[in-house]
C-alpha cells in the first residue's frame, strides 16, 4: 500500500491570461531531453489536447506529454507516484509518457503532480497545469519538466513531497521501510530530506535526514493504530515541501487478510513493482482447486489470480515446497502461479512456504477459510523475483522476531550493596550489539524510593544512595538499550541500600604464629560496612628508631611521609589478609611498631581514623 496526501483545489480556467508553456531540464545522458533545458511558449508553436495529454508542435520540435490516472479515472489535483508508461503499462498505476522528437521510452517510470485541471462536457482536457519527473528505459538521470495548458498557473521552481510506504501491512514488531524517492522537483533534484513524527506511538528511524528510513513497528492496541510522519523536502535553492505519511500498524491479536508482493525491475510480471491487495479494494476469494490446492482470485474491475498445488496432488498442508513450476501444466512437481491483467510466466521456477491453512464446507467445493503462505517465482528466461505474501483471515505470528536480526542484549550489571550516603554506579557497559549498533541507553527506576539518575541516557549512570530508615531498602533499576534498527532489549538490576544503623567501624589486627623461635605474622584488617565495595588502598607501615617504613605487598621502603606512600590498590572486602613477615627471629626487630590501615590517600588514612596498630614487637 502506498499512503501519500497531497491535495489541491480543482478549478475551471476561465482566466482570459491563462497561457500555454513547456518547460524540461535534462541531466547530460538523459534520452528524451538530450541534456537540454529549454522552455517553450505560444510564441514557439501550437499546444493542443490529445486523448491522454498534451502536444507541443514548433518549427523544430515536437513533444508529447501524456498523463493518466490510475484506472480510468479523469485527473484530479494531487501527486501520482509510481507512474508508468502511459501506453503500454497496468491500468491500476499512474501513467505518464513524454517523448521529444521521434525519441520515445521503451519503459517509462516516473512521477507526477497536477495543480489545476478541468474538463469539457465531452470529457476533453480544456486546462492543464502538471509538473512531472520521468526516468527513461532503466536510465538513473531523469527529466525534469512542467506542461500548461490554457492555465494561468506560473512555471516555478517547485519541490513536491511524496513519502511512500516501502513495507505494507506492517505488524508489531515489523521493521517498516518508508522512501522519499517519489519526491521531486520541477527543475531541480532534491538535494536534503527530513523525517519527523506527527502522532502515534513513539517510533525510532534509523535516519532522519535521508531519503530511505526505517523503524521497528512498535507495540500498539489491538485493533491497530496510526503512526503519522512528516516529510519535508528541499532542493538546493531552499524550495520546500511537507507532506504527512500515514503508517498503519496492525496489532499481533489483529486477523488479517491481504496479497501483497516485490518485484524486481525486469520481472514480466510484477513489473519491478509493490503492489498490495486488501478487501477494502478488491474482491478476494480463495477456494480449493482442481488439483486439491488452494486458488485466490482477486477482483476490482482487474484480475489476478493466485495458484498453489503440490506434487502430489493431494490436500496442502503447512510446509516448505521447493522446485515449484508454473501451475497447472507439470505432473508429478509443486506448482505456483501469479498472474494479473494479461501478464503471465510462460513457464516458471519458484518455491512456496505454508504457514497455516484451514477449510469450511467439504469437497470439492470448500472454501478457503484461512490461509497462510510465502512464495517467491521467476519467469523462465529472466533472472529477476517476485516474491510475495498471502494471509486470509490469519492472525500475525506471535513473537516479533525477524529472520537475519538479533536483537541488542542489555546487561544492567551485577545486583549492589551499599550503606547510606554513597554515590551508586550504575553500569551498563556489559551491554552489546545485535545486528546492528547499539544506539540508546535508557535508565529507568521501577522499584523503591524514587531518585534521582545521572545520566540515564548514557552507558553507565549514577544516584545518591540515602536511606533514614531502620532496615534496608531494595531499589530496582532497568536499562533498556536500542540498536539503529529500533529493536530493544531490558535488564533490571537490585541496589539494596542499608542504614546507618547497619555501618561496622573498620578494626586491625594481625595473626602471629612462633615455631622454634621464628615468627610468621598476617597483617589482618575488618573493613566498615560502609566501605565494603568500594575501591582503595590498603596502607602498612612500620615504625623503627624513629624511621617509618611502608610496605607494597612485597618489599619495605623508607616513607618521607607523602600521599604517595607504597600501597596495594584492591576493591575493599568485608575481610583481608596480607602476610607480612615469614620465619623471622623477632629479636631483630625489637622496639618496632607495625600499623595498618585503608583509604584514598595516606590524608584520607589519617583524617578519618581508618588504622591502626596490629603488632609490637
């Protein structure tokens, strides 16, 4: 489904000014307009009406611009996207056809944008004023041009915004594709692109300032909901445009019946188009077949037809099928057809994937009462796909996993405990990538007293630990990451925040062992509750003769009494052992005071009484 506004007003040209003018700019290679840009007036020759559109006959040139609306239907004021040749193509999209001079597209895409139109009693153009864009026979240079016919509307720079939906039909969990490439201007490219959302449930797209965006179709109610964005686009002169897009998003509980397919350029079939069906625009019928598979038909006014049978001709059930060829000519293999509006593979390669099917009624007439299927052919002969999907009455698959994508993993870290009065860490840096990179970190609180995050949008976040009661406090925190492509994922962490009634000041020992005379001593040091968790330097000094030593865990040095005492740097635990002498003769040291203690600094050791005496000698 292509969702696209734009709307103007349709009037009668009555104005006795209304003038005639050609104007076309065409990119060096273009065909049509040979990399010329030119205007054309009354003083240059003769406009007249045709069946489909406008001639322009001067001494030297002869143009025809030919434009249709989809169906049949006369021309309103709007934008027509996905335009094809006017002559030859499907009736159900736009038309557009503009030749120069005996040179003429083969195959002809484009888009166009009618401002003012009005037609006679026999259905005759009698005022045109159109600006169009056409892409030649494959050709990525394209024609910018403007044709007015009895109009009295100006040939001016003019940028049109045409956003188009990529991904129909798009569920919960989807990953929707919208493009801006329908966007043109009338005599220049458009050179920037912006994105923003109007309403809806929040969504995040991958870029918001290019022409292709993506985002992951988020949770909404069941029965659906709308999300609205906004594209506005400029060309290199500041001409701008906003139109909205529409995007509907179906709920996982939602029943859902549609056809919708992808063709590559070149298929003969789909024509290098998307095209979607739903009820609401077709007649959709799906019943048993001949060869006891399952037949859609779809109706408005054109026809398609869907066929699927397997080899053995017997009742379809869910299943891979591989090695299909065109229905129903060839025994004893899968079979598969997509046809519509005369357009048919003579012979084809495919395979087809049913998900869930069901019938009501009994042979040979049941109907199809759900139905579920992929499918994917190629007409012998061409290299080019067309792949598509079937749903009668089917509810989306539960879950909102895609093939090929891994969600990000969020890793909130390891559960906490701390004493009032500390600053709490969170960290989130065990969180990685899926698929795509991570591109958001979102901190949340969703137990226990609120307070107050620092930096909750970044990799690692932090609060004020505070708690005045008599017992402890449990604080629960989730992150949720996101990655470029909109998937999520959560993780909750505990912080479990005690009193003060809880802290246990810190106290020093040590341990002697005497064997034979010879002595072994363990520095031994309980740390306050408070500080249990928290990262510093553990401090051993000895004093003799009036000269203080220090110890690093291996070797004693002189201490001149600097912050930069020798120290060993661990996260603090509840309880710590450091052996500091081994098989000594304690006779050697007598007079000697050993000491130990724990903080940032030597300051911090002293002004916060963090020490302590533990042996003498």
């Amino acid at each position: 489904m292509k969702i696209l506004a734009f709307f103007m007003s349709t009037a009668l040209i009555t104005n006795a000014q209304a003038t005639n003018g050609l104007f076309f700019a065409s990119q060096p290679g273009e065909f049509i307009g040979a990399g010329l840009t030119r205007t054309f007036t009354d003083s240059d020759g003769t406009f007249s009406a045709t069946s489909t559109g406008i001639s322009f006959i001067g001494t030297k040139d002869k143009w025809t611009v030919s434009l249709l609306a989809p169906g049949g239907k006369p021309l309103a004021t709007g934008i027509y996207p996905n335009a094809l040749h006017a002559e030859v193509s499907d009736p159900s999209f736009p038309g557009i056809y503009v030749s120069a001079n005996g040179r003429e597209c083969k195959e002809a895409k484009g888009t166009f944008a009618v401002s003012e139109v009005a037609y006679d009693s026999n259905s005759k153009v009698t005022a045109l004023a159109a600006d169009f864009l056409q892409y030649c026979d494959g050709s990525t240079r394209p024609l910018h041009g403007a044709i007015r016919f009895n109009s009295n509307v100006p040939i001016n720079p003019t940028v049109y915004s045409s956003p188009t939906l990529e991904t129909p039909n798009s569920v919960e969990g989807d990953l929707v594709s919208l493009s801006a490439d329908k966007s043109f201007g009338t005599q220049t490219s458009i050179s920037t692109f912006q994105w923003a959302q109007v309403s809806g449930p929040t969504v995040i797209l991958t870029d918001d300032s290019a022409s292709n965006t993506k985002f992951r179709a988020p949770a909404v109610k069941v029965g659906g909901e709308d999300v609205v964005l906004n594209l506005t686009v400029k060309d290199a002169q500041g001409h701008a445009s906003t139109t909205p897009i529409t995007i509907p998003i179906s709920s996982r509980s939602d029943i859902q019946t549609y056809m919708s397919f992808i063709s590559e350029t070149g298929d003969p079939v789909g024509k290098g188009l998307t095209k979607t069906f739903l009820p609401a625009d077709w007649k959709i019928d799906a019943f048993r077949n001949g060869l006891n598979g399952v037949t859609i038909k779809f109706d408005n006014g054109i026809n398609w037809t869907l066929d699927f049978a397997n080899a053995s001709r017997t009742d379809l059930t869910p299943g891979i099928f591989t090695a299909a060829q065109r229905y129903p000519f060839v025994e004893g293999v899968n079979t598969l057809n997509l046809a519509g509006e005369h357009r048919v593979c003579s012979d084809l390669n495919g395979s087809f994937q049913i998900h869930s099917i069901s019938y009501a009624g009994s042979k040979p007439d049941a109907k199809v009462s759900q139905f579920s299927a992929d499918f994917e052919q190629t007409c012998v002969g061409t290299k080019k796909k067309l792949s598509g999907k079937i749903r009668i009455n089917t509810p989306p698959p539960a879950g909102t996993s895609v093939p090929g994508v891994t969600p990000p993993t969020s890793d909130a870290g390891i559960d906490q405990i701390v004493v009032t009065g500390r600053t709490v860490i969170l960290n989130g840096k065990g969180s990685h990538a899926g698929s795509a990179p991570l591109d958001k970190f979102e901190w949340s609180q969703v137990a226990g007293t609120p307070v107050g995050i620092q930096g909750s949008n970044t990799e690692t976040a932090s609060f004020y630990a505070f708690n005045n009661k008599n017992t402890d406090e449990v604080l629960t925190f989730k992150l949720t990451v996101r990655d470029k492509d909109g998937y999520s994922s959560s993780k909750s962490v505990n912080v479990t925040i005690r009193p003060l009634s809880s802290i246990t000041p810190a106290t020093f020992s040590s341990t002697a062992t005497l064997i034979n005379g010879r002595l072994s001593l363990k520095a031994n040091a309980k740390v306050s509750s408070i500080d249990v968790g928290s990262t510093g330097n553990i401090y051993i000094a000895a004093l003799a003769s009036d000269m203080l030593w220090a110890y690093d865990g291996k070797n004693w040095a002189p201490f001149a009494g600097t912050n930069q005492a020798p120290a060993q740097t661990t996260t603090l635990q509840e309880s710590t052992s450091i052996p500091l002498l081994d098989n000594i003769d304690p006779s050697q040291y007598t007079g000697v005071v050993l000491f130990m203690g724990y903080g940032v600094s030597i300051y911090d050791v002293i002004q916060n009484r963090r020490f302590g005496e533990i042996f003498r000698f």
